[in-house]
C-alpha cells in the first residue's frame, strides 16, 4: 500500500450525524408514544416500544461503528475525547427514549386526564430540543467544510442558544407536570412514583440534547 | 552520438537499468502526486494520466537537470573518482542495479520506499566501501540528509498556511464561490510565475537557453500573467448551480476548486518530474561520461537526450501500470476536497521546485504527505492516519541501509565481471 493510501482515515463525522439521526428518531417515537398512553391503547403501546428498540439498536450499532474506527493515532480536526463524549450523550438520548417505553410498555400506564395536556407539551418540548440538537449535529459536516472558522460558527453558535432556551422551557414545563401529578397523589396512589421517574426521564431527553450542543460549542472553539 | 554497434555493453546496461528505474518511479510515485486529484474527482483517471505523462515529461526535460548533476558528481568526490574512472563506472552501474532490485523486492512485499532515498543510499553505499570513506562528500550527504527532514516540514509549514489563506480568502467570506473564481487567477499567475522562474533562471542551460535573473524575472512574470489570464478563463466557465443553501454553496465552491487543482496537480507531476529523473538519469549521465572517456566536470555532462529517455520512461510506467496504483489511490482518499487537495499539492510543488533548483533530490511522496498533514493541522481534514508517519520513519531507516548494502554487493559484482 503506498503512503498516501494508507494516510486518510475515516472521518467519525458523518457516521456520527447518522448516530443521532437515529438517537433523535427513537426520542420523537415518545410523543405518539404517549398520545397512545392517553388514549388507553396498551397493545399500540407495546408496538410503538418495539420500534423505539429497534431504532436503539440502530444506534448502538453506528456507536459501536464509531467506537472502533476511532483510533487514538487519528489525526483529526477535532479532539477525539470531545467526540466520544458527544456520542454518549447522544447515545443516552436513545437509551431513555427506550426507558421511557419500557416502562410505558410493562406497567401498561394511561396518563390521567388532568396530566394529559401538560404532559403531552412538555414531551412536545422536549423533542423540540431534539431536533434543535440534531440540526446543530448536522452542521458539523459543514463546519468542516469551512474549517471551523467563519460564519457558519456564529450561526452554529447562534443554534446553540436556542437549544439552551428551549432546555429552559422543558424544565419549566416539567415542573408544571409535577406540581399536577402531586396534587393528584392522593387518587393516584403508588402510580404517582411511576409517572414522577417518567417525567424525570422525558425531562432527561433534552437534558442529553442540550449536552451535545454545550459540548459541541467547546469542541469548535479549541 | 557514436553508432549504436559502437556503445559499449556497460552503456547499454546502464541505460537498461535507468529506464527499468525511470519505469518504476512513474508506475510507483506518480499515482501519489496525481491520485489526490484523481480522488477529489477534479481529474478523471484517463485525463490525469495525460496530464501527468506530459507534465512529468516537461519537469524532468526542462529542469531535471540540476539534480542529475547532484547525483551524478555531487555525492562522490570527483578528483577521487577521476583517478579511478572504472570503479566509478562499476559503482554506478551496482548503484543502479541495487536501486532497482530493492524497488522490485519492495514493490513486492508491499513496503512505500522512496526511490530517492534508495539511489541516494546505493551510491553512498558503494562510495563508502569501494572506493573509500574519504570519497564520499559526507557534507553533501549531510545537507541531502537533512532536506529529507526539513522538507516535508516545509511541505508542511506551507500546507498550513496556504490552507489558511484559502480559509481566509475563499471560505470565510459572504459569497465563497464568486469569493473563489476572484481570487484563483492570482494563485493561477503565482503558480506560473514560479515555475516559469524556476524553469528559466539558469535551468535551461542544456537547450542553450540561458537567462540571467531580471532576464528571468521578466520572461517569468509574462509566463505568470498568461497563466493568470488563462485561469480567469477557465475559473469562470465555472457556473454557480444556483441554490441558495448553505451546501450547495459549498458544493459550488469546491467546483471551483477542482478546476484549481487541476492547476496544482500538474505542477507537482511537472515538479516531481523535475526531481525523480535524477534518480534513474543521475548514474546513467556518470556512467556514459566514463565510457565516452569524457572529463567527469565536463560540460554537456547531462545531455538533453539523457533526461528525455528519463521522462519516457516514467511516462512508460505511468503508461503501463502507474494509472492502475492512481485509481487504487483515487479510490481510497475520496475524504480529500478539492480546496483541501490544492492546498496541499500547491504546498508541495513548491516545495519540490525549489529543492529541484537547488540541486537536491527530495522524495516527493514525503513531502505531499508533509503538506497534507500541514492542512490537517489548520483544522481542514476529517481524519489522518498518524501510522503514515511511523511507515515514513521506518523507509528511511530501513532504505538507506539496505540500498548500501545492495549496492556494495552489486558494485563487486559488476567488478569481478567487467575488471580484466
């Protein structure tokens, strides 16, 4: 093999854009998810947790993928560490799409009809903050392009921001879905620590979205 | 020129021998100066061969020269050399057939070695041992040695900054692709006037063309313009595929850029052409000097004649098995972009003329990697194999030793066949 075959690497970025194509896929497979538990159909649940599994297992595979093509003698534009930990979060955004569903799946729940509207907007929200996170991914390719200088790193910056403020809102909004479901701890009973860790989890989604996005944010500017 | 049944059976060894080694440098090492074009898709294979072969051509014709002559009398000490003109010719003749044989078995096995690094060995290796450690000139060799280092470091240094000129000229702005069809003449007209410069100061002396440097200067800035006009041609056939989207910008952009690489490319098949003929024309050039009984500082020592059969040969092993190992390489580096391929190939032509001015025999390989990994360091490529740099560290460690070695072999058996 001459040396100049054996000099150019794979790049991890565009198997990484595809990592959280899929990762995000299984995080909006929770709004019908949930528009399911609402409406009370346990067997449409049970199919709508068999793809956000499947799409899991779509994700773990591109990790994986990326894990070992990664080698530390890569010379690469961006710090290998930075990228290995942007994949994780991206891989935790799937993993708690596939809690959630699990969970959803085995104690076959129905949300309660005065948790149903501010349920259903913060898991709206959330996903909301998923795809920001997955179009700031999206521009790596781009930013690449360019070198990492120029006005597309304003502009990736600029989505960034707007990742954080829509993080902002799902907190909020989750606060709202808790103080509701503790009012109603008393008719709820032992559901009540069931749909606390389920909302936990949903906020969770765009708590791992708005980590991809802060850790980009350092990864362009070294 | 004597009749043909008037050459002598060394010649026409020697002559066998430089052309298997001009075959190899053009099947081998022309694939990795024009296979990043090939990649990029700024060059489609057929069209890069021919580019190559006459550009190649061109570069060993008009400015090969200088570094024949280093290889040719530069290494050995010639007032040694001149007392003992048979051994010389035994030597060389070993040197060649070391060359070539290490370049065989490698090619074999697998192993990148530079074909620089192994004529630059074999004849140290036979100088050394036959005809002693005094006669080698170990200056030169140091100075040989040491460009080996600093020169893909300035292939490099040079990637690095012209990448970021490129970023900052081109990518960065508001409009990339008007950004890059305004600035391109200008590269197009540094390009020319460089070579041009280099070509024509001094560097036509063979063809009884012979300028001195304003003479050059002024004939090269002409050269410089004319390539400039002819870019601005070619730049703004260019059409923008219209799109607003900040890809397809990009895409248009690096459109651009193909045709710029185009440019680049031709300058270090022209460049390479330039420096590689030396390794299968520089012993071939001592070894007729001898047999002609001609003094050894002689004048026309490197014939115009000399550097074409050197040219056709890598034009013949570009020809016959180089365009295979150039789609092999085109295959693999696709993750070269046009702008990235240019910066690198115009760090490096440069790099490579500047070293074929002076007279030094450079790998040319070792330098396009240098500048390639010069852009990687400005943040422009998606991933380099650091184990290239290890495989580089082993050729020279390992090519140097076995060449001598191969050399002084072949030069006591060329003696024992040729000594009365």
């Amino acid at each position: 093999m001459s040396l100049m075959g054996s000099l150019f690497g794979r790049s991890p970025i565009r198997p990484m854009q595809q990592h959280m194509r899929a990762a995000v896929a299984c995080a909006r497979e929770v709004l019908p998810l949930f528009e399911d538990m609402a409406a009370g159909k346990p067997k449409r649940i049970a199919s709508r947790r068999r793809e956000i599994d499947r799409l899991e297992h779509e994700a773990d595979r591109i990790k994986n993928e990326i894990r070992s093509h990664l080698p530390r003698r890569l010379f690469m534009p961006v710090e290998r560490r930075d990228m290995l930990d942007i994949l994780d979060h991206q891989d935790s955004i799937a993993d708690v799409a596939q809690d959630i569903a699990g969970l959803a799946d085995q104690r076959a729940m129905v949300v309660p009809g005065d948790l149903r509207e501010p349920l259903l907007d913060l898991v709206r929200r959330v996903i909301a903050a998923c795809d920001q996170a997955e179009r700031v991914v999206n521009e790596l390719d781009k930013l690449l392009e360019t070198g990492f200088r120029g006005p597309g790193v304003a502009r990736v910056e600029e989505m960034i921001g707007e990742l954080s403020r829509i993080e902002s809102d799902t907190d909020e909004l989750a606060e709202r879905v808790q103080r509701r479901l503790f009012d109603m701890e008393g008719e709820l009973g032992v559901s009540t620590v069931f749909w606390y860790q389920m909302i936990n989890w949903v906020a969770d989604l765009a708590d791992y979205a708005e980590r991809v996005g802060n850790r980009l944010r350092l990864l362009i500017a070294s | 020129m004597e009749a043909l049944w008037e050459i002598p059976p060394t010649v026409w060894i020697a002559g066998g021998l430089a052309l298997y080694m001009a075959w190899a440098i053009g099947a081998n090492d022309v694939a990795n100066a024009m296979g990043t074009s090939v990649g990029s898709g700024a060059l489609t294979l057929r069209r890069a061969v021919v580019v190559a072969g006459v550009l190649e051509f061109c570069g060993a014709f008009f400015v090969g020269g200088h570094v024949t002559d280093t290889v040719r009398k530069g290494i050995l000490d010639a007032s040694l050399v001149q007392a003992s003109p048979d051994l010389l010719l035994q030597g060389m003749l070993g040197a060649l057939a070391a060359a070539a044989t290490l370049l065989l078995l490698a090619t074999r096995v697998g192993l990148p070695i530079s074909t620089t690094h192994a004529i630059v060995g074999a004849i140290v290796g036979f100088g050394a041992v036959g005809l002693g450690l005094d006669a080698v000139i170990w200056s030169k060799v140091g100075q040989i040695a040491a460009s080996w280092v600093t020169s893909p470091l300035m292939g490099g240094v040079l990637g690095f900054l012209i990448f970021h000129l490129v970023r900052h000229l081109v990518l960065d702005r508001a409009n990339p692709f008007e950004a890059a069809q305004r600035v391109g003449p200008y590269f197009f007209f540094a390009v020319f006037f460089v070579i041009g410069l280099v070509t024509l100061f001094k560097g036509l002396k063979h063809l009884d063309l012979d300028y001195d440097l304003p003479g050059a200067l002024l004939r090269a800035t002409a050269v410089g313009l004319a390539g400039g006009a002819l870019g601005r041609v070619f730049l703004t056939r260019v059409k923008a595929r219209a799109g607003k989207g900040h890809d397809v910008r990009f895409v248009d952009v690096e459109r651009v850029f193909a045709v710029l690489q185009i440019l680049t490319a031709s300058a270090v098949a022209f460049a390479h052409g330039s420096n590689d003929v030396a390794n299968a024309i520089g012993p071939l050039a001592a070894i007729v000097n001898v047999a002609q009984g001609a003094e050894l500082a002689g004048k026309a020592a490197v014939a115009p004649w000399m550097l074409a059969v050197g040219g056709l040969g890598i034009v013949l092993g570009l020809s016959t098995w180089g365009y295979r190992v150039m789609e092999t390489i085109g295959r693999k580096i696709t993750e070269l972009t046009p702008s990235r391929g240019f910066s690198a190939e115009l760090a490096a032509a440069l790099t490579i003329v500047v070293a074929s001015r002076a007279g030094i025999p450079v790998s040319t390989t070792h330098i396009l990697v240098g500048a390639v990994l010069g852009v990687g360091a400005a943040r422009g490529i998606g991933a380099l194999d650091l184990r290239v740099v290890g495989r580089i560290l082993v050729s020279w460690v390992a090519t140097l030793p076995i060449a001598a070695a191969l050399s002084v072999f072949f030069f006591y058996f060329f003696k024992g066949l040729l000594s009365p």
